[in-house]
C-alpha cells in the first residue's frame, strides 16, 4: 500500500485529530513537519498543498485533501480497520454536529482564548479569557446534552466525533481554569479519562 502523507505539526489540534484517525484504522503514514508559525513563513511549496496555509493537509496515491474533517472522513473509508462513523443517518448527523459545534464554538474559545492566553502570553488578557471560558461552558453544556449512554460521545463505539474532541479539550486541561471547568461535567469528564488513556490519543501526543 502507499503510505498516506499527512502534513502539519504536532503541536497542532487539528493536526493530531487527523493522525489519531490514521491510528485508528492502523494506516501507516509519514508525517512532514510544516510549521506555520515559523519565523520564515509558511513555505511556499506547502500553499500547492492547502491554498490559505493552514494544517494540516494530506496526500495519498496523488490524492490531495486538506480540511480535517475531509481528511478523517476519506481516512475512515477509505481503509480496512474499525469503522469511525455511525451506520444510521441520525448517528452520523449527530456526530457531524458535534464536530462542526466543536470547530465554530470550541476551538477558538478553549484552546486559543483561554489556553494559549494563559499558557502563552506575559501578560495574559484576563477579560479574552474569561469570555473563553463562558463558551466553553456553554459548549460543555451542549456537548454534554448531545451524548449518548455509553463509554463514547455517541455510545457504545468510538468515532469521529471523539477523536475530534479529545485534542480540542486535551489543550483546554493544560491550564487550570480548564481543568476546573472540566471537573463541573461529570460525563464529560469521566468520558475525556477514558480517551487520554485510548491508544491512539497516548501515541500521538506531543513529547517535550
């Protein structure tokens, strides 16, 4: 088989959220670092892989995508291993909602307005990351409201919306309102222990 390329960086959310996809159906895969907050710039070369620079992108057998949810989705189809999207149109509607809430209302709030605020600035913008964390508790209140019974966000088999919400709230707990926040939703906070323990989620988390 030809190895699928995945291009980005490991620090990167949507990034690891793409190679957790690729653990999961056990693909063997390279991953070509591109930083985008590089001193030098993005690369110009990597403009031909996603026209407006972002991470990450992905190439299999002449095969371009980039966007992480078309990304996950081709990687779950495209190859044998377990299936990552429900089999029932309610259920993959739902998991679809829960990714597009997470990328409009989650990302922005929890990972750039209150972690990297926090954990980034000198002088961190108190009143960016307090509304931050307004957001995140309404997207914890709707996340919380869009789960099933089960060991996962949508029952009882992992999917797509799992392996997109475990980076995005894996970043929020690196600082300490985040975790505070977490600790106030049971489910979901007994549901992230499960998925940071998940094989995928350990092997692809950034060291040093």
């Amino acid at each position: 088989m030809i190895k699928p390329i995945l291009y980005g960086a490991d620090y990167s959310v949507y990034v690891r959220i793409a190679r957790m996809a690729l653990q999961e159906k056990g693909v063997d895969h390279e991953l070509v670092p591109v930083d985008i907050f590089a001193a030098e710039g993005i690369p110009a070369w990597y403009l031909e892989h996603h026209p407006f620079g972002r991470i990450p992108a992905f190439e299999h057998d002449g095969f371009r995508l980039f966007e992480t949810n078309a990304i996950a989705r081709y990687v779950d189809e495209a190859f044998d291993g377990p299936a990552l999207q429900p089999a029932d149109a309610r259920g993959r509607a739902r998991m679809g909602q829960i990714i597009g809430m997470l990328d409009a209302y989650g990302y922005r709030s929890m990972v750039w307005d209150v972690a990297v605020e926090r954990l980034e600035k000198e002088t961190a913008d108190e009143a960016l990351i307090a509304g931050g964390l307004r957001q995140a508790e309404t997207v914890l209140n709707v996340l919380t409201s869009l789960t099933t019974e089960g060991p996962w966000l949508l029952g009882e088999r992992l999917t797509l919306a799992d392996l997109h919400a475990a980076p995005i709230i894996a970043y929020f707990v690196k600082v300490s309102e985040g975790q505070q926040l977490l600790a106030r939703f049971a489910d979901i906070r007994d549901w992230y222990a499960r998925i940071a323990a998940w094989p995928s989620f350990v092997r692809t988390e950034k060291v040093g």
